[in-house]
C-alpha cells in the first residue's frame, strides 16, 4: 500500500472514531445509557428505577 493509501486509511480511521462509530462503549457507560432510557436513574454505579424526575 502507497504512502497516500495509507495516509488515507488513517483519516478515515480517525473520522470512525470521532463520529463514535469506532468506539464501543465501556459496559458501565452503556449500563447507564440503557437505565436512563428505561427512565431509571444511574446513581453510585447502579440503575434506581423508582426515581423518576421531576415527582
């Protein structure tokens, strides 16, 4: 592969990253992403599900 291929694929890679398409998310990062969905509340590494904002 050239020199420019290579640079290429390198940008590429970057910009993967930097969407978030590249990156998986820590298994804690996507435990609280599904407990705020499910309208739960991550408090000290757990998911409160009887906590509902604003009550």
């Amino acid at each position: 592969m050239g020199k420019a291929a290579r640079g290429g694929v390198g940008v590429l890679l970057l910009m993967v990253e930097l969407t978030g398409c590249g990156v998986l998310a820590s298994p804690v990062t996507a435990a609280q992403q599904e407990c705020e969905r499910s309208g739960g509340a991550w408090r000290d590494g757990t998911c409160d599900r009887a906590v509902r904002p604003g009550y």
